[in-house]
C-alpha cells in the first residue's frame, strides 16, 4: 500500500509517542515500589528484614506484691523496680556505682565537704505536668531525710535553700566524704516529687505517686497486675545509658507487673509467651529456662543474705544466745539448699556487698560459718537454756528465703533448740517486723548500698535492729570523716566488733535467676533489672 509521505510521518509520531507513554508508566510503577528498580514486593520484603515490627506492651511477673510504691519508704526488691521507672533522684550511679548527675544538671563540692551546689536540669516535669523546681527539690530531700534509714547522721543539722528556681544549696553541719555516695543511693532512692505531695503525705506514705520518670502509674488493681504507661513529656539525659545513669527511652507504651507469686505459674506463663520477663525462678529450674526454645536465663547480681536477729526482746535479744544461734548453724548447706548449685551463692562475712569494693572487708572472720553444732549442745547446756521457743520468719515469694528458713529451723532443731518457723506472704512479713515481741530470727536479702552508714542492719531505728552505743558511735566516726582511707580503717573495727555483737549473720549472697524470651530486646540488670531502653518483638 503506497501512503504519501505525510500520512508516514504521522504513523512514526504516533508510535513514538506510544512508546514513551509506555515507558512513563513503567517507570512511575518502579518509583512507587522503591526506586532503583524494585518491584512494590521486593521492597516490602526488605523494609520486614530491615525493622523488625514491635509489641507495646511489656509483660512482667513479678514475685511479690509491694509493700508501696513510695520509694523513700521501703527498701523492698518489689519497690525499688518498679518505682525506680516513676521517680528519679538528683544524683544516681553509673555501672561502676559511681555518683553521677540526673535530674541534677551538674553539682559542686567545696574543699571542706561541708558546702554542695545542686544546678537543675530545667524543663523536667513532673507526671501532673508541673515543671520541677529547686522548692519541689528542697521539700523532697527533707521528707527523704525523716523516713528513710539510709541517711545516718551526715545530714543532722544540714540547712537546704533554694537560689532561684533551679539552683539548690546543701550546707551540713559537719563535714563528711560520704555525702553524694549517700544521695545516690538506689535503695529507699531520695525521690524527688512535687512539693505539695510530699508536705501533705501522711505517715505510710504518699497518697499520689507522681514523679518525673518514663514512666507513670497508670493503675494498680490489689492481688493483680501494676499498670505503667509511657510519659510522652519526659525529658531524657543526653549520655549513653550506664548503669542507672544516662539515657532513660520508654521504647514501650505500657508495662503490667502482673503480681505472681507462685514459682511455678511464673515459669509456666514464661514458657508459653504470656509473660515476657519473670522474677525469682528457682535455681533448681535453671537447666529447664536454657532447653526451653525461645527463653533465657537471667543471673542478676543478687543481695547480701542475712539472718536478721531481734536484738531487743525475745531470745535472740540476748547476745549469748545468739552466739548459740551462730555457732549451731552450717552456712554452706543453708545457702546450697536456697540457691541449688554453688554457682549461684557465695560465703563471705563482708557486711558491705562483695562488689563494693571499696569497703568489702574480712574482719571478724572468725565468727563466720562455725558450724559446730557439738558445741552449740555444750553451749545450751551451759546457758540454762529450757526450751523457750525460738520464731523464725520467711515468706514464700522469695523461694530462697523460705528454702533458708527451713535448713536454719532444722539445723537449729537438730542441737535442742525449741525452733519454729512462721511463713508470710511479702507485706505481712513486712508488718510482722515491727511486732518484736513475737519474733527471733527474720530471713531476708540486703541490697547493696554505696558506704556502711547506709546498711540497715547497723540502723537502731531498724525494728529489732542493733542499739549499741559502740556501733553508732562508730558509724557516726565513719560518717564525719573527711579521710577514706581512716574510714576504711574504722568499717574494719567496726566489722570485727559486730561479727562479735552479732545483729545479724551474713550468710553470704546469692545471684538471683530470672527468666527472659528472646524478643525481649535491651534490657538491663544493673543493681536489679530496668526496663527502660527495653523493647519487645512480636
């Protein structure tokens, strides 16, 4: 067929014309998926390989109830994990425990250590959107001072005054080295929380639980769950996470601590997913948590185990007696029977936590572990003793705790002692304290605390706890001492002198187990588990 030339050129235009149509919608369907060539699927596939999707919730066991959520008032493991994600102090510690700045922006110390200038990080606010200022600061330090155990004497006749909004002035009466080692402390932690709360807080505790965290209290159902939602105003530290210190990201929207306190549904929940991190697994399941697919054991550094010994009534109240106590007792099978393997404990008569190794001592030695229950006979027959009883205390959501108050109740049965052993749950044993009169011997676990003064079994306001002029009078020494090294020689004395006293019977310590899945991303066990910077995958 014979077209003239135009008719030509027209058909070439047009079939040029579909070719770059074409062309145009291919390359429009590329971009779409990615660029570079990729197809819509192919992207996708990488973008799951890239960032893998995350829950918002974070499910947490937790072994006992607490007692509060006040962090000053209690020292409990319960308390001081889950209230450490709603409040923050001025000064906490890196993973060294060394004293570092939080909610302080910066401190100074005066040559004397009588003088310390607190410089605010401005702009904090508080969980009922309030911003921080140095009168919150001011009102939370001295209500920290009148009901925690921890402070000693350094801060007796100490003046807090406020230089504007974010500068705070510390002025004690006497000098002391101790002071921020005090103040860092992560245990009955100095929290600092808004004033009006604190003045109008009753004698148990603080009726609102507010503070600066990354976290806040959204709900707490009794016998259940403790609800925490993230804070969308907190304001994060700039440095690297270290210990306690530094960068505090909630990477979840909300944590339960579901209240569980059966070992067995701890594990079981664990093992099927519906819990994602669980307290206080017995050691003796160490082996089933590594051949368990998707679970990992946790070691978490574990506290100082004590006998804590009623040293104001009752037979423990007399100290012969309780050098019979000491004497009777066999710590290698009392810790072997609460941890499972020698793995997981440790023997030591230092007072002070072994890895605070500026003040771990060995002095009064030879008190320790003598495990001569012949003599023990000898010794009762010697001291009249006609079979008053002896009360044990223990709960049974520390398994360990329990394991120990049976081999001590036994081990004390075994050389005539009338010995019972009495088995609470957490917060009755906590209540039970205080009732002097019907108690000798109490089963717990110290945690580790930065310098001596802040061990409550050495505190006379401690029920049941020590009243002996000599061991307050040291501590005090200790205290107001501005010279390390003479205060490490003055723990030494003292160490020896009450391994004699014996307030208590450090049995050692012992590592605690815990249970982890393996989409549990981040998380920390510095002095305890933390949950900041902690995320979960689905």
């Amino acid at each position: 067929m014979n077209l003239p030339k135009s008719t030509w050129k027209l058909i070439l235009i047009m079939f040029l014309a579909l070719i770059v149509i074409v062309g145009c919608s291919n390359d429009s369907n590329n971009n779409s998926s990615g660029g570079d060539g990729q197809t819509a699927n192919e992207d996708n596939e990488d973008n799951e390989e890239e960032e893998t999707k995350k829950k918002s919730v974070l499910n947490i066991a937790l072994d006992a109830t607490p007692p509060t959520l006040d962090q000053p008032k209690n020292s409990a493991t319960a308390t001081r994990d889950v209230s450490r994600l709603i409040f923050e102090s001025l000064i906490t510690t890196d993973a060294e425990l060394k004293p570092q700045p939080m909610l302080a922006e910066s401190y100074e110390v005066s040559e004397d250590s009588k003088s310390y200038t607190f410089h605010l990080r401005e702009g904090i606010k508080f969980h009922n959107g309030e911003e921080m200022t140095s009168e919150d600061v001011i009102a939370s330090m001295k209500r920290w001072l009148e009901v925690t155990n921890l402070s000693g004497s350094i801060f007796d006749g100490a003046e807090w005054t406020a230089d504007g909004d974010y500068t705070v002035h510390l002025e004690l009466a006497t000098p002391s080295a101790l002071t921020i080692d005090t103040m860092a402390t992560s245990k009955n932690a100095p929290a600092i929380m808004p004033k009006e709360i604190v003045e109008n807080a009753p004698a148990e505790g603080v009726d609102e639980i507010i503070g600066t965290g990354p976290f806040k209290l959204e709900e707490w159902r009794t016998d259940a769950f403790i609800h925490l939602t993230k804070y969308d105003d907190y304001q994060m530290r700039d440095e690297e996470p270290d210990g306690l210190w530094g960068r505090r990201e909630a990477l979840v929207e909300d944590i339960y601590f579901h209240l569980v306190p059966d070992s067995s549904t701890r594990l079981a929940g664990l093992q099927s997913g519906e819990y994602d991190f669980a307290y206080s697994i017995p050691a003796d399941n160490y082996d089933i948590l590594q051949n368990t697919d998707g679970v990992e054991p946790v070691l978490v550094p574990g506290s100082n185990t004590i006998l804590k010994l009623n040293n104001v009534e009752r037979m423990a109240g007399d100290k012969e007696f309780r050098k019979i106590i000491n004497t009777a007792l066999d710590y290698e099978e009392i810790m072997l029977a609460a941890f499972a393997s020698p793995d997981f404990y440790w023997l030591d008569s230092s007072y002070m936590h072994k890895d605070v190794l500026e003040w771990a001592s060995s002095a009064g030695n030879e008190n320790f572990n003598i495990n001569d229950p012949e003599k023990a006979k000898q010794m009762l027959e010697d001291y009249g003793y006609d079979g008053e009883e002896v009360v044990i205390m223990a709960t049974r959501d520390y398994e360990y705790m329990y394991q120990i108050g049976v081999v001590v109740n036994e081990q004390l049965t075994n050389v005539g002692i009338n010995s019972r052993l009495d088995v609470y749950d957490w917060p009755t044993l906590d209540e039970m304290e205080s009732k002097t009169a019907e108690w000798d011997i109490e089963v717990m676990g110290i945690s580790m605390t930065s310098t001596p003064p802040q061990l409550l079994m050495l505190s006379p306001t401690w029920a049941g706890g020590v009243n002996d002029e000599k061991i307050t009078g040291m501590l005090k020494e200790i205290e107001s001492s501005t010279d390390l090294d003479q205060a490490h020689q003055l723990w030494d004395e003292l160490q020896e002198y009450a391994w004699d006293y014996l307030p208590i019977i450090n049995l050692g310590g012992g590592n605690t187990l815990y249970g982890i899945t393996d989409k549990v991303e981040g998380l920390e066990v510095p002095l305890g588990a933390v949950f900041w910077n902690t995320s979960v995958n689905e």
